[in-house]
C-alpha cells in the first residue's frame, strides 16, 4: 500500500481492523499501532475479498479472526489480539448480518 512517505508491505492476517479517513485508511495492527495508508476503505474492502473481514460500517472493516464479542444493546464489537482488547462501533444494519457468521 501506498503511505503518505512511500510504501508498505501488508500481512492481512495481522489487521486487527481498519477505519476510513476521508481518501485515507488506517490499518490497526494494535490499539497503539496503525499506519495510515493512501486509499479509501472502499478500495481496500475489494482487496480484501474472502471471508476474514467484514465492513461493519461505511467507516469500519473488522478482521473476523479477532472477534470476541458482539453487543447488540451498545452496537459495538470486542476484538481482542494479544490480550489486548478493543471495541469498536457496529452499524445498526450490519450486526444482524455479522452475527451469522458465528
């Protein structure tokens, strides 16, 4: 991916999630770690094709790999990877439709 500074080497396997940044997208590998890439989300979900993520909102695509819990009551997501927690916002929408992949 292309980066405002030149480019990076990506492993799928290790976003924990990704959010959109008006033309920009960042890639969370952590709470702390992310990069900020040069595409929208929209471009990035194309790329992603397959069953590891999902575009829980217009702003949001989660790495399903990572899920830990689903709150209908908050509409929001638990993702947990190296004992690191994160909750991140689920569209009303999509909840039901991310539910039935477990």
């Amino acid at each position: 991916f292309n980066t405002r500074s030149g480019f990076i080497a990506v492993n799928p396997e290790e976003i924990l999630y990704i959010r959109a940044d008006g033309n920009y997208s960042e890639l969370f590998y952590s709470q702390e770690k992310k990069e900020v890439i040069c595409i929208n989300i929209g471009s990035i979900e194309e790329l992603l094709s397959g069953n590891q993520f999902f575009r829980a909102s217009r702003s949001v695509i989660l790495n399903l790999s990572f899920i830990h819990r689903i709150e209908r009551k908050t509409r929001s997501c638990e993702l947990v990877k190296e004992g690191e927690t994160v909750v991140v916002e689920i569209s009303k929408d999509r909840i039901h439709e991310l539910e039935r992949f477990f």
